[in-house]
C-alpha cells in the first residue's frame, strides 16, 4: 500500500514538472514571438513616418531612406557572418545578446540627429536582426513539442502580423501623437525587456553547442537539401517582396483610393498572415515536404488573380487576405525543412535562410521596380507566378531523388 502510495506521488510530481515545463516553454514561445515582432516594426516603421523624420532632420525622404538600405545590408551581413556564433553560443544566449544590441541601436536611433547617424544606428540595428531572426526560429523548434513543431514555429512568425496589424499603425499614431522619436524609444523599452526574459532552452544546450564541433558554410550547405530550399526561398521572396513593393501603388493608381485606403491592404495581409497561423496543425500532421510544393503552386495562382484583378479593390484586399496566409504557411514550412537539416549547423542554416530572404528581397523589389516602370503591375504578378512554379517544380523534383535513393536503403 506504501509502495502505491509512493508510486502515485512519483507520477504526481513528474506530470507537474512536464506540466510546468511545458507552461514555461509556451511562455518562452511567446517572448521569442515579440522579438520578431520589434525586429519587424523597425524594419517597416520607417516607411509611415519618412517625411516626419525626413522634415524633423532637415533632410529630405530619399536620403532618410537609405536608412532601410542600411538595415538591410545590417542584416544580410549578420546572417551570413554572425549568425553561425548561434551554434556555438547556443540560440538563448545568442538572441540574449542580439536583442541587448538591439535595443542599443534603437536608442541610438530614437536620438540620431542627422541622416547619417540614424543610417549607422538602423546598420547596427541590421547586424542584430541578423542574429535575432535565425535564433527566434532555432528556438520555435527547441521549446515546441517534437509533434508540433509546426505550430511552434507559427507562434513564433506571428510575431510578423503584429507588426503589421499592430505594431506598424500603432507606432505610427504614437508618432503623430507625440513624435517620431518616441517610436524608436518604445521598442528599445521592449527589446531591453525581452533581453531579460530569455531563458536557456536546455540546461545542456550551451555545453552541447560549445563542445560540438561548427561546420564550415560549406559543410552546412551540403546538409540535407539545404542548397535546393535556399533556392525555393529565394524564389519565394523574390516574388513576396517584388510584389509587395508595389501593390499598394498599383491599386493607388487603379483605382484613386487614398493613402489610408491602401494602407488597409497592408492590415489585410497582416490579418490573412495571422489567420495562417492556425493552418499549421496541418503542416504538422501531414509534413512539411509534402505540402511545400502545394503551397508555392497556391502563391502562383494567388498572384495570378493579382494580375487579373489587381485593378478592382474589393477583389484585391479578398486575394491579399488568402495572399497572407498562405505567405506564414509556405515561409513557416521553409523555416521548418531547414531547421531540420542538421542540429549541428542549425545556426548557420538559418542565418543562410535570412541571408537569402534579403538577397531575394533586394533582387526581388529592384528587378519589379524596372518592370513595374516598363509594363506595369500585370507583368510583375506574372514574373512572381513565374518564380513560384519554378521553386515548387524544383522542390518537388527534389523530394522524388532523395525518395528513390532512400528507397533501396530501406529495402537493405
């Protein structure tokens, strides 16, 4: 009787510590989630707010853009060259320091008193989303459940639709309110916040990482399929961004809709991209290498309604909402197959995926901004369709050659 006692307490104490393990995880899941959520809002709170800062720094917008330029570059060279650091510091410690740093720069920013200083400041704040974004996603899969790592990872990219539907027009109503500055000044309060919050994933994480031995960006590439999903993301975001960059302008001019009204295209892809997020049980249950190339062939008949809709604005904010979705589902899948590729390089992977991701936006907007000029929206939407066929063909392929050589290891 003693013994069942003692056995009864035993599982009562282990199903309260996997229950209070797996409370604290979510809640980690949701502090990693409004650490993508500040690197999104600074990535677009520049673009509402141009002319303020632009007339607040006797400068003009063109040159207060470059600002952007300047985190973009940040980023793309964070992720290639710091982000590998993920691996070795482990991705706790890594976005603990990336999110310090960031805060840093966006106090920097909240104070820039010339165009010059606010583009080494937004630099600075690019070398820390470097970091932050592949560790955010390192961590979605460490902290989530092994059967639901898809929905992990959608806790964590729904950080991106509260920047949109949230973040974006809030900081901007602060900024009308008060100033521009005091934009920068409350996501540094978050940033420095959030710093604090991190907690490790595992005990074991940084001992395992630091003694383990780091691959080469070579080594890494060669990982499973990494080169082939590199690829499929830069297809995927070279269309995202082009068409992106555009749309609002498009539908502006098709339809003379003021600024507000296409503003409201923006907060219909940011409620479509929310409303992914509970798709991802699907992902889960049927995989991810499965419904990629499905997903991508849905992006390319999404922006084919572009082109033939693209000028009625009813029609277009019903295709951005499903645009929106379907973006968080086939960018959470991406994620997903190269956080798989290897443990060993996860870090480096990821921080190839950002890497990628603003390579692709930067070809993306610059090869859609001399059609869009030369032929209009139509063609830029058929160029996207164009890519996301490729991406699913090539993934789809893919997939068929590593089935066939697993196939006679099985049989062995």
């Amino acid at each position: 009787m003693t013994s069942m006692t003692e056995r009864e307490m035993a599982e009562l104490v282990v199903l309260k510590t996997g229950g209070s393990e797996k409370a604290s995880n979510n809640t980690q899941l949701y502090i990693v989630m409004l650490a993508v959520a500040v690197v999104a809002s600074n990535s677009l709170i520049l673009s509402p707010i141009l002319s303020d800062v632009a007339t607040s720094l006797g400068s003009t917008p063109t040159a207060i853009s470059r600002a952007v330029a300047a985190y973009g570059a940040g980023t793309m060279i964070s992720a290639l060259f710091l982000a590998p650091q993920i691996d070795r510091l482990g991705a706790s410690r890594a976005l603990r320091f990336a999110l310090l740093s960031l805060a840093l720069a966006l106090l920097c920013s909240a104070g820039a008193t010339n165009p010059l200083m606010l583009m080494g400041a937004q630099a600075f704040a690019g070398l820390s989303a470097g970091v932050i974004l592949p560790s955010s996603y390192a961590l979605a899969t460490l902290f989530g459940e092994p059967k639901e790592l898809s929905r992990s990872l959608g806790k964590v990219l729904f950080g991106w639709s509260l920047a949109f539907v949230c973040g974006i027009p809030g900081l901007a109503l602060i900024s009308d309110l008060l100033a521009w500055h005091s934009a920068y000044l409350i996501l540094f309060a978050i940033a420095l916040f959030l710093s604090f919050e991190v907690r490790n994933a595992s005990n074991l994480e940084y001992g395992a990482a630091k003694k383990s031995v780091q691959p080469s960006l070579l080594t890494a590439l060669t990982q499973n399929n990494v080169p082939v999903l590199l690829i499929v993301c830069f297809h995927f975001t070279s269309a995202f961004y082009g068409v992106f960059a555009f749309l609002a302008d498009q539908v502006r001019q098709a339809s003379a809709t003021t600024a507000s009204a296409a503003g409201a295209i923006i907060f219909a892809f940011g409620v479509g991209f929310a409303a992914g997020t509970a798709a991802t049980w699907l992902v889960d249950k049927i995989g991810a290498r499965r419904l990629l190339p499905a997903a991508l062939f849905i992006n390319a008949a999404v922006y084919g309604l572009m082109a033939i809709a693209g000028r009625d604005y009813a029609a277009t904010l019903a295709i951005v909402t499903l645009w929106g979705a379907n973006t968080n589902v086939s960018l959470n899948m991406i994620v997903l197959l190269l956080s798989q590729s290897s443990s060993a390089a996860k870090g480096r992977i990821l921080g190839l995926n950002s890497a990628t991701t603003y390579l692709g936006a930067t070809f993306g907007v610059t090869v859609a901004g001399i059609f869009y000029e030369a032929s209009g929206f139509e063609t830029v939407s058929l160029c996207a369709v164009l890519l996301q066929v490729c991406g699913a063909m090539l993934f789809w392929a893919a997939t068929i050659a590593d089935s066939k050589v697993q196939s006679p290891t099985a049989a062995q």
